[in-house]
C-alpha cells in the first residue's frame, strides 16, 4: 500500500472499532506524537505494541461513527502525506456528541506507518470529554487505552 492508501485504510478502521487492525498499520518501531498534547497527557508513543496498548480502549471511550470532510495533500516525498479529517460520535460515559477536526502528518514507508504526528485541539478535546480532568484521565492511564 502507497502512503494515501494506507492513510485512507486507516481511517476506515476508526469507525470500524478495529483498533488490532489500526495499530496493526505501524512499523515495529513506529511512532505516534501529539505535539498539542496537555501536560499529563502522552506526548509520544513508540512502537507498535505500544500504540496498540494505547488504542485498545479507545472506541470504550470515544465512539467515533464517522470520519467526514477528509482532504489528502501530498507532499514532495511521496512517502509523506497530510491529511485533515473530522472525527464525529459520542462520548461513551457521557452520551454528549464529539466532533473533533485533527491534522496529521503521516510517514509511510515499505507499507507501514512509520511516524505520524496528530495535531489536534486539546482544549476542544477536553470540552467534548466533559473538562481537562476527564480527558487527562482516559488517555493517561485512568482509562484502558
């Protein structure tokens, strides 16, 4: 798979819950980083088994039922590509909607996921999550992701 395919397959797996599958698209020693990401939040998650620790519980979290308005830029490196979404659905312990825009900046090489940096709005996050507290909680250890 190219890097747009591969960028594409894994926002298909979002939805899909499939998170073996999503963190299954990472090299061994590939590397997740949130550059926007609160204090007490991971800023950085390095290799494939630690990105799907840390993607197991996302959908009892966030029940993400669809990615819209995708755009795809290439770049000159065609192993490089950015892609803006939006994620929509529901926060799982509140039932309150989340709609999030995100981002990212995916390197792909030999068919895997090499880097991917995800800018995302922490301030938005922690609104949709119910406060600063909640989304620190589930994405640094008070929750299984």
């Amino acid at each position: 798979m190219n890097a747009d395919e591969l960028v594409e397959h894994a926002l298909e797996l979002l939805p899909a819950k499939d998170m073996t599958a999503f963190a299954g698209l990472w090299a061994e020693h590939g590397v997740i980083e949130f550059p926007f990401a609160p204090p007490g939040y991971p800023q950085r998650v390095e290799g494939r088994a630690a990105v799907h620790e840390y993607m197991r519980g996302y959908p009892d979290l966030l029940d993400v039922r669809e990615i819209t308005d995708r755009v795809l830029h290439r770049t000159l490196d065609p192993e490089v590509v950015v892609v803006e979404f939006e994620a929509a659905g529901i926060v799982v312990a509140t039932g309150r909607p989340y709609r999030l825009r995100y981002i990212a900046v995916v390197t792909v090489r030999d068919g895997e996921i090499r880097h991917y940096r995800d800018y995302w709005n922490p301030l938005a996050a922690a609104e949709a999550m119910g406060g600063s507290g909640e989304l620190n909680a589930a994405f640094s250890g008070g929750a299984d992701v």
